[in-house]
C-alpha cells in the first residue's frame, strides 16, 4: 500500500495529462452518470457527525455495493454491524442541511434500510 506522499506522486502525472479522452472513455463516464443519477453519497462526511450516531456514509456504502456490484450478503452484513441506523432517527434534518449535495438524506436512509435489514 502506498502513502499519501507516494499516492501523490504516482496519481501527479495523470491530472499534468492533456491528453482529450476517447469516446470510448467518455462512453463509460456517461454510463456512470446514468447508473449513479443525482442522488449518491460520495462520502464526504460533512453530513456528520449525526446526533443520534448514525453513520451514514457507511450506510450509504453498503447499499452501493448492494446495488452496484450485487454483494448482496456483504452490504447486509455491514449494515447489521453498524451499531446505529434508521430506526435511530429522529428525523432532524441536520444531515441534510450539512449536506454540500443537497442529498435527500432521509429518505436515501429509509431506501438503503428497506433493502439492507432483510432477516
């Protein structure tokens, strides 16, 4: 694994690039775009921390990997160790008003429990 100075240093020379991208390239960007439409957690945390503890972008993660990669049993194994989750909620908002996406956080949350607390 590398450190963030050698990550820098392998990763400098791609952003120095100017090379255009191929279609082929921005084909698979836009397939991406469709796939992750407008509602997607990118994990900057500014939502936390949440009052009640929830972590929400772990949440958000398993149920990417649920939906993205089909790792069904994975994604509800992760969701079934976080200690806090929707049933914690007491609907405050102040992960949304955090939120630099304007994400529907709570509802995204109710979606992800609905599909991750199967058993």
């Amino acid at each position: 694994m590398l450190d963030d100075s050698e990550q820098l240093s392998y990763n400098a020379p791609f952003f120095l690039d100017k090379t255009p991208l191929t279609k082929e390239e921005l084909n698979v960007i836009e397939e991406e775009k469709q796939i992750l439409g407008n509602n997607f957690c990118r994990r900057c945390d500014y939502c936390q921390p949440c009052p009640q503890g929830i972590q929400i972008s772990l949440i958000f993660n398993a149920y990417a990997y649920f939906k993205r990669y089909n790792l069904k049993t994975w994604a509800e194994d992760k969701y079934k160790v976080c200690i806090k989750n929707i049933n914690d909620c007491v609907n405050c908002g102040c992960c949304e008003v955090k939120c630099p996406y304007l994400l529907p956080i709570r509802t995204m949350l109710c979606e992800a429990h609905k599909l991750l607390n199967r058993g």
